[in-house]
C-alpha cells in the first residue's frame, strides 16, 4: 500500500510543527514514542523503519509538487529532466514524461497488478481545465494504465477511498453522500488491497492546510490520517507493507506558507526489503523499490502455493 501524502516533510520537535505539536497516537505508537519528526528517523520495531527522504534531488530551489510526484511514480529525477522543480500541475513534457512510464505501467509489464484506490466525481472530468489536460500527476499516470479509474459508484460501494479519507468534503455539497470515519476509509483500502499487489491513495490536504496556515485543518488531517495509518498497521495482513511518502516539505513549518527544504519520510510498515544503508535515499527510490517489494511479495506466494493477482 503506497499512501502519498502531499506536503509533509520531516521537521523539527517544536511548536511551529503541527506533526509534532498535535497528538498522533497511532504514530507514535509505531515510532516508539515518536513524532512524525527528523529525530525520528531510524528502525524502530522489526518491521517499522522511518527513512530521512531526499526531495531536492540535486536540483536548485524549492521541491515542488508537479516534479516531485513525478519522481516518486516514474522513479525518475523529473526536476533535473526538467531543468527545474515545477510546481502545481504537469506541464504537457512532464505529462509525457509520466503517461510513458509509470508505477501502474511498470507493474503491468511484469505481470502484476497496481490499483489507484482515489475516487473521481465526473464534474471533475467535465471541468474545462481537466478537458484541457490540466490534471495532475497520479490522474496522469492511471489513465496510461489498463487499471480502470474510480468513480461515485465505486465509493458509495466502498470499492474506492476519497481524497479526504472521511468524505468529508464531499458531503459538504451532495448532502446524499454519508460521512465516514478514518478507520472505515482504511477498512475499504485493505480490501482493495487484497485484490492486488500494489494498491495508491493520495492525500492533498496537508499541502493545502500548510500553505493557507490553517491550523483547525491541519489537526483534522494530522488527526485523520493517524487514525487512518493506525487502522491499516493493526489490521493489515501481516505480510502487507504500508509505505508513506511525500513530495516536499511544507506542513511541518507552520512559520512559512511555502514549501520547505526539509527532507520528507518514507514510513515503512511491515516485512519489506530495506536497504542496510539508506544514505542517498531520494524520491526516485520509491517506485523501483516498490516493484522489488512486490516482486518478493509475489515469489513468495507462488512458493505457497498462493493464486497471484495478476
């Protein structure tokens, strides 16, 4: 399970850090008492590692949004490709760049299956802007797949997750549309989880929260996703792995409403692979890492006996 989560980089212990001043149980639980914070980063049981995460990538500049998730779903250092860290959405070189190779298409040639568990609305295809090519990099990159894309259907269905996690923002305007909590969004997304071998959600909210210093949304989102991440861990099945990972700092510094030059975490839970020396680790790591987590995944399921998603 792959849950990127835009705009969160690994800070400092102190108040301007809402990852560190608001309580996150479930993570800290995971992290031996820890916040979400650079002093964190280390081994901290058999199967939870939070990795120092580099997002700069050797480029001059402030990581952005466009290119930095370009990096982390090619596995291709996209700003220096680029020339630059672009924010925002993809212009159309970096729209060609991810529609021709991804995670999903990646998967796909070696046999396997990689989901996008985000739900759609169709106003949001009908939107000029999204007609015109305006959409980001995870919408870029599943609609060069053969994996369909989720829609209303799917979510009322709980076959998909919203963007919010609670639908929280979806309610606020189709009063038909229930609520939910943060542990039934990760119920929905372990079950989608057991129909392939790699499952995405994306989160914006934390990058929208830092950069209008919104700090009753913040605790919402820091509170949502913990409850989120917690529910996954205990209930996952005990081979699964949950990876977090962001594309730039920016939440964590509640000073400034820009990003940041903070590296971002890579939060790992459960039985994977990790290298004994994560020194270079950077956002191009993460896809290719992936695939090896479910290549090892894969074989030893065929070893068992198992039936693949495939």
């Amino acid at each position: 399970m792959l849950l990127f989560i835009d705009g969160v980089g690994l800070g400092e212990e102190q108040d301007h850090n809402p990852w560190f001043a608001c309580p996150t149980p479930h993570l800290e639980g995971l992290l031996g008492g820890r916040s979400l914070v650079r002093g964190a980063t280390g081994q901290h049981r058999e199967d939870v590692w939070l990795v120092e995460t580099d997002a700069r990538l050797g480029v001059p500049g402030l990581p952005q949004s466009a290119t930095g998730q370009a990096a982390i779903f090619t596995g291709k250092n996209a700003p220096k490709l680029m020339g630059e860290h672009q924010s925002g959405l993809p212009f159309q070189r970096l729209r060609r760049l991810v529609r021709a190779d991804n995670l999903y298409l990646q998967c796909e040639a070696r046999g396997y299956r990689g989901t996008f568990a985000n739900c759609y609305t169709q106003d949001y295809f009908d939107r000029p802007s999204t007609k015109r090519g305006w959409v980001s990099v995870s919408t870029v990159a599943i609609q060069s797949a053969q994996e369909p894309i989720r829609m209303m259907p799917d979510l009322l269905a709980d076959q998909a997750v919203y963007h919010d996690l609670t639908r929280w923002t979806l309610a606020r305007k189709d009063a038909a549309v229930p609520e939910i909590q943060p542990e039934e969004a990760a119920e929905h997304l372990l079950s989608l989880a057991a129909t392939a071998d790699l499952v995405v959600h994306e989160y914006f909210l934390s990058d929208l929260a830092g950069h209008r210093q919104d700090r009753e949304l913040i605790r919402r989102v820091i509170q949502d996703v913990d409850r989120f991440i917690g529910t996954l861990a205990q209930y996952k099945h005990r081979e699964d792995v949950i990876v977090l990972v962001s594309d730039h700092g920016n939440s964590e510094d509640f000073r400034v409403s820009t990003h940041t030059s903070n590296p971002v975490p890579t939060l790992i839970i459960g039985p994977a692979d990790v290298p004994q020396s994560t020194e270079g680790w950077n956002l191009t790591c993460i896809t290719p890492w992936l695939l090896e987590q479910v290549e090892r995944d894969r074989n030893r399921k065929e070893k068992k006996g198992g039936i693949s998603h495939g």
